[in-house]
C-alpha cells in the first residue's frame, strides 16, 4: 500500500514539472519575422540648399517608377533636359543666358543646385508662384536633366560699373572683418563658379539686378523660417548697405573667366 501511494506522489510532481515547463516555455513560431526593409537613403548627384538646401550623400537616390517599382536616381541627361526645359527658355533663354535682368541667367549653374532649387519650388520651401507651377509636375530625374542641360551651357559674361569695382571686389574677396562680413568667394569660389557639392550656386556674370534683388530679399527675410543655406545669407545680407548690395551685385556680374582655368577678373566699360 505504501509503496503504490509513493508511486503514484512521484508520478503527480512529474506531471506537475512538465506542466511548468510547458507554462515558461511558450512555443516558437514555425518561422521568425522577417526584417522590416530598409528605407532607401535620398541621395544627390552631388547639394540644397541654403535653401537649398540638404547636402548630398553617396548613397544612390530612387525615384518612383511606373508599375510602383523603385528605381535608383540618374545622373542629369543633357540630351533629355533640353526637351524638358522648353518652357524655361521663355523667361531664361533657350540656352539659359536670359535678357531680361528680372529672370536668372542659369547657364553653366550646376545641375544638383538647378535640381535642389526646383524641388524647393514644387515643395513650397522656396515660394514663387510662377516656378510652383512649372516645377509640380516634374519628377526628381526631371530636374536632375534640366540641371544638367543648363550646366552644360556657358554662361555669357556681364559688365560691372567702373565706380563700384573696388568696393564690390573688396567684399567679394576679402569681406569686411570689422562688421563680421565674409567673403563671397569662400563659398562661391574666386572665379564665381559656386560649390555644387555643398549647393552653393554660380554667381559669375549673373545680371547685377537680379543678384541685388536676392540680397535685399534675404536682408528682410524672416531667418526663423529659412532653411540652412537661406540663413547664411540672410545674416550676411543684413550686415549690408544698399551700396555694398549694389557694389557687389555689379562686380559679380562683371566676374567671369576668359578661358577655361584662367584667373577670373571683372569685366568693366
């Protein structure tokens, strides 16, 4: 009797053990979860902007294509941008010298500052009502032809007014220490040829009108709302007289090179 009454206590603490183990050991599911996928890094040719801009990256952009597949981002096509830009030669020339001064020459500006600054357009970062519009129904790849088609093209070179030569360069290569003014040159480059890697744009031979205009625009614009690149210059900006504006804006226009890897100088009457 005894023996039959152990028997059957060690057979209840063995049910009892396996019950446990069943209870702290919960299954594993037949198959893990795979890996949430790894959302694609914009990147840029090589960047906005300012205002432009976000700097690039080395990864490989995607843009979405038809059939809702993801293909990587191409460097601008020349070819496919002078199509595209069509309609931009209305107001910026046909190959990107615009006459009239109210409208930015963009010939020889680089594709990924082009590309930045019309993202930020149809994005409503940068307001105007005028390019929202040509830039809403572009893609990404769009912009990045466009910009390669006007980089591809020479800018035509400006005159400067002989009476602001000398203050406009002095600011342009040299800044103004005294008031916490930079030079232009440490971001445009001494020949005016811009950063496109950073999204700092040409500005050599650009209409003196235009520029001047941009600098009292960013002289009263609200820095709070400006992005990274817009913010550097809307410090500077309010540092200027109107004169150091149009000085500078005139021997901007006036900066051009006469052959490829020659020493840019301005170009007075």
């Amino acid at each position: 009797m005894k023996f039959r009454h152990a028997v059957a206590a060690i057979t209840a603490l063995l049910v009892m053990h396996a019950a446990a183990a069943q209870t702290a050991a919960p299954a594993k599911p037949a198959t893990a979860p795979a890996p949430a996928a790894t959302a694609a890094k914009p990147g840029a040719n090589p960047a906005t902007d300012p205002a432009t801009p976000g700097m690039p990256t080395a990864d490989a952009a995607t843009t979405p294509a038809p059939g809702g597949a993801t293909a990587a981002l191409k460097p601008g096509d020349a070819t496919a941008g002078q199509g595209k830009a069509a309609a931009c030669g209305a107001c910026h020339g046909p190959d990107g010298n615009s006459t009239d001064a109210q409208y930015p020459r963009l010939a020889g500006q680089s594709e990924q500052y082009i590309a930045a600054q019309l993202a930020d357009f149809k994005s409503g970062k940068r307001s105007n009502p005028i390019m929202a519009g040509f830039a809403a129904p572009l893609s990404e790849q769009d912009m990045h032809d466009i910009g390669a088609y006007f980089a591809s093209k020479t800018s035509l070179p400006g005159v400067a007014d002989q009476a602001l030569v000398k203050q406009g360069e002095s600011l342009y290569r040299m800044g103004d220490a005294a008031r916490g003014v930079p030079a232009c040159m440490a971001c445009h480059g001494p020949d005016g040829r811009g950063n496109p890697g950073a999204h700092y744009p040409q500005v050599a031979s650009q209409h003196a009108a235009y520029v001047e205009a941009r600098l009292k625009a960013f002289h009263d614009a609200d820095e709070a709302a400006a992005g990274p690149h817009a913010k550097i210059m809307i410090t500077i900006a309010q540092k200027l007289s109107d004169k150091d504006m149009a000085a500078v804006a005139s021997f901007i226009e006036g900066l051009h090179t006469n052959e490829p890897g020659s020493s840019a100088a301005p170009a007075t009457p």
